[in-house]
C-alpha cells in the first residue's frame, strides 16, 4: 500500500495565490510577510512579476472565500492561501464574519480540489492579534508551511509528477484535458452517443 505525505522540497514548479484582506491590514500584512518568508526559503518566487505567486486583496475577511473560489477554478494553482484577522469588538459582527469564512473556505477547498488554506487569525483584542502576526510568532510562516504540504499531498494522491505544470481542480469547468474520451467526442460530434 501506499504512505501519502506531503514534502517541502521540489517547489519549483508549484503555483500558489494569497488572497488578502484589507481590514486590519496592520495584521494581514505581516501576515503576507510571514508567508512570503516561509515560501521563499523553500525556493518559491514570491515576485509578484513572476510566474509562481499571484496576490489578490479583498475588503474583509468576509470576501476571502469568494474570491478564493473563483480562483480556485481556474485550474491554475496548487494551494490557495486565504489571510485575514478578526478581531472582537464590541458587537456581534465578530462572530458572524469568523463563521463565514471558516465555513466559506472550508467549502472552497471540498468543492474545487485545490487546497485553500484558512489563514485567518481570530483574536480578542488587537494584542492578540499581534502577538500572532509577529510580535512572538508570525502565523503566516506556518500557514506558508500548510500550503506547501498540501500543495505537494495534493499532487501525489492526484497521481500528478513533482515537475509538473498542471492544472488540478476536482470540478474545473473549463478544463479540457480533465473530461473522458468518450465524452470530449460527444461534445465535437453531437451525432455520438
Ligand atoms: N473584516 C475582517 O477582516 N476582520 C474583522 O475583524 C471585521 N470586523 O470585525 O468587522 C471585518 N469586517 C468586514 C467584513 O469582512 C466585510 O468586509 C464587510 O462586512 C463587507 O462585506
């Protein structure tokens, strides 16, 4: 039998989004920072001119899941890593954005195949916060790691080879190479059954 198991080495050819929201951007962005560090010291280009990270930035956390779906079906990454932090205050809104996008992102990556990583801090307060995004540690160090194994597992119980460029997802509608024979015949011969 088989042992799946995600590496950390053979990156070269992964692909990988950030999705990124702006709300308390004084934590995202160290978060983005701990990310990219993470990445880059396991050979990822993190450029955003280059060919192996693209960065979207949403308003809140609320938008993350939407915007790593629509990216998701592309075909064109291997891990998608969602950043974001809420912070409690003193209305229920807390609770009902944490619960979106921890349930948003969850059906993002059951629906799509492509790994979408919740990188998202929930806090009590700004010091929290803080003391994840770098302060004592830098979370988004880990959710980089997270990615990386995923993005690796992923490739390995898909039968896909470590060099590869490829395109991954379970449902991608426009993805040609992932539909039957019998079924790419159909649809150039509407005569075939
Ligand atoms: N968005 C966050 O990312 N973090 C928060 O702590 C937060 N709070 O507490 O309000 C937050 N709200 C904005 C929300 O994510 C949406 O962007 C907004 O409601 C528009 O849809």
């Amino acid at each position: 039998m088989t042992i799946f198991e995600g590496s950390f080495s053979q990156t070269e050819s992964l692909r990988f989004a950030l999705v990124i929201a702006r709300f308390n951007d004084l934590i995202t962005n160290k978060l983005v920072e701990g990310c990219q560090d993470c990445l880059k010291r396991h050979g990822v280009d993190v450029n955003p001119q280059g060919t192996q990270v693209d960065y979207a930035w949403v308003p809140g956390c609320f938008e993350l899941p939407l915007v790593a779906r629509q990216l998701a079906i592309t075909d064109r990454y291997d891990a998608i890593i969602c950043l974001g932090a809420v912070i409690r205050g003193q209305t229920p809104h807390f609770e009902y954005v944490s619960a979106e996008v921890s349930k948003g992102i969850a059906a993002t990556g059951f629906q799509t195949g492509v790994p979408v990583i919740f990188g998202v801090i929930t806090a009590d307060n700004m010091q929290q916060a803080l003391e994840r995004a770098g302060i004592k540690s830098n979370h988004g160090w880990g959710y980089g790691m997270d990615a990386l194994e995923m993005a690796s597992l992923m490739r390995q119980v898909k039968g896909v080879p470590a060099g590869n460029h490829y395109g991954n997802s379970a449902i991608a509608p426009t993805a040609h190479h992932s539909l039957s024979a019998s079924f790419q015949e159909a649809v150039a011969d509407p005569s075939v059954e």
